[in-house]
C-alpha cells in the first residue's frame, strides 16, 4: 500500500471546455496540501427482475463520475512581471472566475461569463516504482473557499476547491519527477494585515472564511461511454463570515450596520509591499453573535457580497493590462519544460 506522501497530483486548465487533457506533465504539478484528493463515484443502479416467480435484483454500471478537492497554500510564485501563475490561480478559474494581469498582479474576479474546466491527475506510490496508482478526472469546474486563521502560528491563507466530472479508473503508471518543478515561494503569513469590515477598519480580526456557495454539476452526455460530459455552475452566491474582538461600542459596533443594512467596503491585504489582496464595494452584515476567544470576548459575524462582488490580486502578473477566458494564459507553469507523463 503506497504512503499519502507520496502521492503526486498534478492539475491543468484545459484547452477545450469539454474535453479532458490526455498529457499532463511535471510542470502541471499542484503544490497540494493533505485532504487534496480524486474520489471514483461510478454509478451502479440496482433493479428488479422476475425469474419464475422470484423478484431478484441486479445491477446496471452507469455513469462514471467523480469527486475532486484541491487545498493549497495562497501565495504568489514571483514577483511583478514575473508572469508566473501560482497553482491555485488556475484551479480557481475553474470556478469560473475572469482573469486578467494589470500593474504586476493577476486580476481575478467571479464572472458568468467565462466557462473554463480543468483535468487532475493523482498518482499513488513510490515515484521509482513503476506501478504507481493513476486517477484522473477531467472536464471538472469547482466550487471554492478561502479561509484565513490569524491567531494560529503561522498564521496562513488557504483555499481549498471541490469539484466534480468526468473520472478515469486507477491505472498503472508511473509517477513523474517533479523535484524541478516545485515553486520554492515562501508562503506570506498573515501578518502586517490591512483589513475592513463594511467600511470600518477599526476591526481586530481572529479567523475569516469566504466561500463561493456554488453547485457544479456535470452534465449527461450518453453518446461518451462515461456517460459525463461538460460542467456547469448554475449557482453563485459569495459569503463570508470572521471572528473578531469585541471592542467597546465606541471603537467598533458591528450591531448598527447590520440593523441598518448598511452596504460598505471590505478589504484584506497582506505581505511584504502587498503579496495577496481581497477587496469588495457592496459587503452586507446578515448576522452577528456572542463569541469567545480564549476567554476573550468576541463577535462571530457573517457577511455576504451582494453582486458577487470581489476583487483578488496577487502578485506576479505583467504590467501591461492583459485579460484572458481561454486557458493559454495559465496552462504552462512556472518550470522549465518536461518531457510529457501519461497512462
């Protein structure tokens, strides 16, 4: 049995919306954290057959689906003008999110009008042994959260996407070496932040979590013998909710604009000279309640978007203002070329 640390996944954005990529290489490596995963959910129906008199049951092998999740670390793999894509950039515009480069940074906003899927990888095993476990799923799109805890050490942003397509059985194969392919980026701690809740920046933020609330789901498609075509996401709706400290009434109120159903602007920021920024114009309270934080008081306070409205940049993007919904932009990493893997 091969050991979780050994296991290797790779993701690329595909350059048709519905069909798998075949080759995936070392450079499609996705830097992933424990709980990344491909999940097999072929379908099997059961039913009811008459044979002299007996009802019996038997099964009927339908559509091979499959379940995916991607973790990673937020960070950026270079500096302005590198033109480096972090992996989770790629992955995050899957979850049909617009990106564009502007001013050193990637630009990427929640749009309805872009459809982009990807393909992921998973090998099991030992990279010299040659039997090493492969699943792949393809035509997948996500749903996606990003969680940011700023009393743990280190203190981190993480996103973690989970999708669903098209899924391949496991299949021998042999793992690539991806040593060379590693972006070696330190990852920014949460530290030196700028932070907004409706307007008011006078919040100590503990923990923040916004999560897409989008449902993928791929589509029939009888004429592939999997049975799975494309993906879609029919729903969208961006909420968020963080902890603070509860500061006298004087310093912050969190109370008076969610009974006034104020709508003001939220910003996160952090890094050396800005590495990852979040930032919206339309955030709503919807609820805040009683807290604790090591027996200190606090408020836990939800949020939600209104216009699915958030902006993100990270650093690393070109200066000159470029946009892209294709996959051409973001299909090669920051590595140098390999020779292709496949099963």
């Amino acid at each position: 049995m091969a050991e979780d640390v050994l296991r290797t996944i790779l993701f690329r954005v595909q350059s048709d919306y519905t069909t798998p990529e075949a080759v995936l290489t070392k450079s499609d490596l996705f830097i992933a954290e424990p709980g990344s995963k491909i999940e097999g959910d072929d379908r099997v129906g059961e039913i009811e057959t008459t044979y002299q008199g007996y009802t019996q049951d038997a099964a009927v092998p339908g559509r091979q689906l499959g379940n995916a999740t991607l973790i990673g670390k937020m960070k950026d793999f270079g500096d302005k003008d590198s033109g480096l894509v972090p992996d989770w950039i790629k992955a995050l515009r899957c979850a049909r999110w617009l990106y564009s480069e502007n001013n050193g940074y990637i630009i990427m906003v929640p749009s309805s009008k872009v459809n982009i899927a990807g393909t992921m990888w998973e090998y099991s095993g030992d990279q010299n042994a040659s039997a090493a476990g492969l699943e792949k799923i393809g035509n997948l799109m996500f749903d996606w959260k990003m969680m940011f805890n700023f009393s743990e050490d280190p203190p981190l942003g993480q996103i973690e996407l989970t999708g669903a397509g098209r899924y391949t059985a496991p299949a021998a194969a042999t793992q690539p070496d991806v040593t060379t392919a590693i972006n070696r980026r330190a990852v920014p701690a949460l530290l030196g932040v700028t932070f907004t809740l409706v307007g008011d920046s006078n919040y100590r933020v503990l923990s923040l979590e916004i999560d897409g609330n989008q449902s993928t789901h791929p589509s029939v498609l009888a004429s592939d013998a999997s049975g799975v075509g494309r993906s879609y996401v029919p729903t969208r709706k961006i909420k968020g909710s963080c902890k603070v400290y509860r500061d006298p009434v004087g310093t912050t109120d969190p109370h008076t604009p969610l009974r006034s159903g104020d709508i003001g602007a939220f910003a996160l920021s952090y890094g050396t000279n800005t590495i990852i920024a979040l930032s919206s114009s339309y955030q709503q309270l919807t609820k805040v309640t009683p807290s604790e934080e090591s027996g200190v008081q606090a408020w836990d306070i939800e949020f939600q978007f209104n216009r699915n409205d958030l902006n993100l940049r990270v650093r690393g993007g070109n200066s000159s203002s470029s946009s892209s919904s294709s996959s051409s932009s973001s299909s090669s990493s920051s590595s140098s070329s390999s020779s292709s893997t496949s099963a």
